[in-house]
C-alpha cells in the first residue's frame, strides 16, 4: 500500500517509494514515499504559512487540541500498538506501554499548554528602576523542525509535537525510515482535531538526504533531534543561531552499593533496564558496577532471571525479546561482544546469534572500560557487571564515559545517596531505582555527548519558547 506525505492538511503523493519491511519477518508493510527537497520546501512554506494561524489560538484552544488527540489515542491503543510490533519489532507488551506513555505525553501538554507563566520583575531594587512595571513572557519560536529516531515512535514524536502545538509554533516531522507508519498515523489523527492546516506536516524520507535542507533553512527556527552523537554535533555545528535540542548517546550505568538485600524485586529491575525493547532504549541500563561483598551472587541471579526472559514474534504478548530493528545490528553487536570476550571479559549468558534478526539477551564480566560493549552505545541486549570495592571507584567508573545521560544507585546509606548525586557527571540520578526510568514530566536529557538542552513537556516549552521582557513607565 502507497503512503503519502502531509502537507498543509492535505496528502500529497510522493515521486518515488521504498518498501517498509517488517524487522522481524521481512515482511513488506508498505510503499513509504521519499522526500525531495521541493517536497520538503513544500512542508516548511505550509509550517511558515500556518503561523500566524497559531499565534491567534488561545491557551486554551491549544489544550483542547491536544485533548482530541489525547482521545484518539485512548480511543485506537490496540491499533497503534500493533503498528509499533510490526514496524519497530516492538514486543507487544512493551508497544502497549508506549501508547499509555504517549497519552500521558500529550495530556500534560495539553495541561503546560495553560502554564507558559512568566514573573514580574521588581526593577526598582535597583536606582534608576524605579516608576516601571516589567515582566516577562513566552513566546512562540516559529516553525520547529522535528526529527525522531525508531526506538520510541510515538513517544518520543510527541515530545516534540506536543510542547510545539502547547507552545503555540507549527511543526515539520521527518520521522525514522524504519518508523514512519506510526507517523503517518499521528497525522491521520492529527487532521481530525481543530489544529489550523499547516501547523503540522509530515514528511518521509532519508535523513541524509534532506535532513541538513531542514536544519539550515532559513525559515526553520528551532530543530530538536534524537539519535546519535555523530549526526547531532554535525546538525548544531549547521543550525547557525537555531534554537536547538539534542537528545543523543548513552551507556548508562548503575551502582549497587554494600549492603543492599538482592531481592527479585532489584534482580528484575536491572533485567527489565537492560533488555525492555532488546535494549534499544536511549537510558537502557548498560553497565552495572557491583560492591564486591555480593557481586558472585548478583551475577548469578541475573543469569537466572535473564535466563527467563521469552524470545518470540513481537506479536505475542508474552515475548520478552523479538528482533532487532536490522540485521547489521544483530551482527555489529555479535562483533562487539566476541571482542570484549578476546579482551578477556567473562560471557555469563547469551553472547550469539539466534537467527540473523535475533540476538540471544547476553551478560558479561570482567569488561574493561575501553572495550566497546562498555565505552559505546550497544543499543541492544547486552548487559557488562563488574565489582567493586570502593565508591568512588565506582562512580569513576561510571563518570568514565564520552555520555552523562541518566546513572542509577541501589543504596541503604542516605549519606552515600546524596554524595553520589553529587559526584554522578550525568544528567539525571536516580536513586534506588535503574537508570531506565522515565516519566514524561520530568526533565529529560544529558551532559558531555548525551545531547544539549531538555525535553520533558515543560522544559520543551521553554527549548521551544523565546522570553519576552516588556517594561512600562508608568
């Protein structure tokens, strides 16, 4: 089946397509057309067109957009979930939580679309300040260019469509090759909400080919991007004076301190950080550093319950771990892993190939820093554990890394939880809980080469804002 492209509220047929395959079965799901740069000049003359459409909506009238959606949502869950297992071999289980995460994107949106306060400023603490009223606010940046990468189809897209629409800006989304059905079905909903045509457009396509068109044009004000270090620095060093969020690389890590009981309850937190999703996650828990007292046995029954996990299609609902978004990755991390286990890492479990799409959920240890299992972002489902005996060997370790996304620590100590908050070079820390937790409020994003700027609807707001100050003389 042909797909087409959103523009200007219309469907717009593309000049050439390639097949969607389903990573899981080779399956062709769809004819996805490819974007041109005409097409995409098309997308962003609908986005700059459409502004002024936006700028007159009210606060509220933006909220009750993104409540339509919210409904459509709730409204096709099981649909949109089984678009996710087929397009992205998302488990069909973990495709469902997405969805219920996706809704809760939206519904705050819909809720910070009311909240975009600015604050009276006292000027006259200051001579010559004195006789003024002055304050501030936020306005709209204009077009915002999207571009989102296949992990989180539908969750991550409304984490830069729904802060826009909230905001008050239009959008042009070029989604993941991989991912672009869940897309297209965000714009079929899209279109049957109140939002001004224009304000939103679809575009499909490779991002090496238009990706750079839409960052550098001029009438594109802020670009936000998920995806990988190398194209990210390469986007901001091209955006020029753009607004720009960056959401890259990780290898996160987590702490387990002394003294903290390994109940099934932590062993299957860890499981669940490392593997959700075949460990394609953006904060997949990676690297586990483990006091020394315990280490033998954690390992063992992190084996055990990692033994457990069901490997199947993605459309059944007990599958734990289903394909890996391409075969070059199943092969690239089979690559990785025999070099740790040259460098003389340890293989506890898994560490081969099922099938060319399958990659059995692998533990290793004794990994050195420098091999890529554990210097690199694997984005699959490996886990490295080693042990230590100091902490702050351990948060060494952990700040040892090119990335600073999110770190974890299991800990009794109150003492040791507030020093590792403070020594931890990452974005977010999480304490007595794995790295891999995310709630969508909550800011989001990274230090060193684990991105720039914030998501998390309210601080998206903000990336997706310029801040006004307006004095009066009275």
């Amino acid at each position: 089946m042909k797909k087409q492209f959103y523009i200007n509220g219309r469907w717009v047929e593309g000049e050439k397509h390639e097949n969607l395959v389903a990573p899981h079965s080779d399956e062709i799901l769809a004819e996805i057309p490819m974007a041109t740069k005409d097409d995409l000049e098309e997308a962003i003359v609908a986005a700059n067109n459409a502004k002024n459409k936006m700028e007159k909506l009210s606060s509220y009238e933006r909220s009750v957009i993104l409540e339509q959606l919210v409904e459509q949502f709730k409204e096709n869950r099981s649909q949109l979930a089984g678009i996710l297992a087929l397009e992205a071999s998302k488990p069909l289980k973990a495709a469902l939580g997405e969805i219920d995460r996706t809704i809760a994107t939206y519904k705050i949106a819909a809720e910070e679309a009311k909240r975009m306060y600015g604050e009276t400023l006292p000027l006259d603490a200051v001579p010559g300040g004195e006789g003024r009223v002055t304050y501030t606010v936020r306005e709209p940046v204009g077009v915002v260019g999207a571009i989102t990468p296949f992990n989180f189809p539908f969750n991550l897209v409304a984490h830069k469509v729904g802060p826009a629409i909230a905001a008050g800006n239009t959008i042009v989304l070029k989604p993941a090759s991989q991912t672009p059905l869940s897309a297209i079905a965000l714009a079929e909903m899209i279109d049957k909400t109140d939002l001004p045509k224009g304000a939103f457009n679809l575009i499909t396509g490779k991002g090496s080919q238009i990706g750079d068109a839409l960052v550098k044009h001029p009438n594109v004000n802020a670009i936000t991007f998920t995806g990988s270090p190398e194209v990210g620095i390469s986007l901001k060093n091209k955006a020029g004076l753009k607004k720009v969020t960056l959401e890259l690389g990780s290898n996160s890590a987590l702490i387990i301190d002394e003294g903290v009981k390994l109940t099934d309850e932590l062993i299957n937190r860890c499981v669940w950080g490392a593997f959700i999703y075949n460990g394609q996650v953006c904060i997949s828990l990676q690297r586990i550093f483990v006091h020394n007292t315990f280490y033998n046995e954690f390992v063992q029954k992190m084996k055990h319950a990692t033994e457990l996990l069901k490997i199947g299609s993605p459309l059944d609902l007990q599958t734990d771990i289903s394909a890996l978004i391409s075969k070059k990755d199943v092969t690239r991390i089979d690559e990785w892993v025999n070099h740790a286990m040259k460098d003389e890492a340890v293989l506890v479990t898994g560490g081969e190939i099922i099938d060319e799409r399958l990659y059995k959920p692998t533990i290793l240890t004794n990994v050195k820093n420098s091999s890529e299992v554990s210097c690199k972002e694997i984005f699959g489902p490996v886990v490295v554990i080693n042990s230590y005996e100091n902490l702050d060997d351990a948060i060494n370790e952990v700040n040892n890394s090119r990335y600073g996304l999110q770190a974890g620590i299991y800990t009794d100590n109150l003492q040791k939880a507030l020093y590792a908050t403070k020594k931890l070079h990452v974005g977010g820390v999480l304490v007595n809980d794995v790295p891999t937790f995310r709630v969508d409020l909550m800011p989001y994003g990274g230090v060193k080469e684990s991105g720039y700027g914030r998501e998390g609807i309210k601080y998206a707001i903000q990336e997706m804002t310029e801040m006004k100050l307006i004095s009066i003389k009275l």
